[in-house]
C-alpha cells in the first residue's frame, strides 16, 4: 500500500458530518419555545378571564341589590296609592313609614357595599407589570 491509498481509506472510512443537523437542532428548539410560549400565554389569558368573571359576578350580585331597591321603594310608594282604596289614613301610614324604615336600611347597606366593592375594584385594577406577574404565579 502506498500513502495516497492508505489517505484515500482513511478519508472513505470518516466522512465530516453533515451540516444539516445543526438546522434540525434550531429548528427543534424553535419548536419548543414556541410551544412553551403558547402555554405560558394560554396560562395568562385564562388568568384574566377568571378575574374578568369574578369581577362581573360581584357586579351582577350588586345590580341584583340595587334591583330590589326598586321593588322597596314601590313598596314605600304603595300605602300613598292604597290610601284611595282603604280610606284608612293611619293603616296606611303607618305601612309606609314601615317600608320606609326597610327601604332607609337597605339603600344605606346598598351604598355602603357599593362603594367598598369600587374601592376594592380600584385597587386591584392597577396592573402589575407582566414580570411581576409571572413570578408571582409560579413563585
């Protein structure tokens, strides 16, 4: 054998490894950081909307109040109107003085919530920048 063949095997028997597989490599990692990105961003998004819920159901319940307010103050309003049909000044008067008595209560629980719920709501509505968030949620 002569040292040109005996190169010619050796250069046959390892070939340089090919290039390609460091695309592959990128590529793949891409591929996982997109997909954690997506996971992360899903995460946040249902994050938001069960605080957006929370948020609206406090509000629904709080309209529900304010709701029956309007049914008590029909109520204070009906001894006026009844007055007409009865003939009876103190059974009357007195049935609206009791209703008002309910109503005066209610409104005053009513305003008291409703501006505890604003306040509350104030307060958590100042977002915290998306850092400090993501920390607070897997800290």
């Amino acid at each position: 054998m002569s040292i040109g063949s005996k190169n010619l095997h050796t250069a046959q028997s390892h070939p340089p490894p090919p290039k390609w597989h460091r695309l592959y490599y990128i590529v793949a990692a891409l591929n996982v950081l997109i997909l954690l990105s997506g996971i992360f961003l899903t995460h946040y998004i249902l994050k938001l909307h069960s605080h957006s819920v929370d948020v609206n159901q406090k509000w629904v319940e709080q309209r529900g109040q304010i709701r029956e307010l309007g049914t008590l103050a029909g109520e204070v309003n009906a001894p006026g109107n009844d007055l007409f049909d009865s003939h009876q000044v103190e059974l009357e008067s007195k049935r609206m003085h009791d209703a008002l008595e309910v109503f005066g209560s209610r409104i005053t629980t009513t305003e008291r919530d409703l501006f505890v719920q604003i306040e509350n709501d104030q307060n958590k509505t100042r977002m915290q920048p998306i850092g400090e968030e993501i920390r607070a949620d897997f800290m």
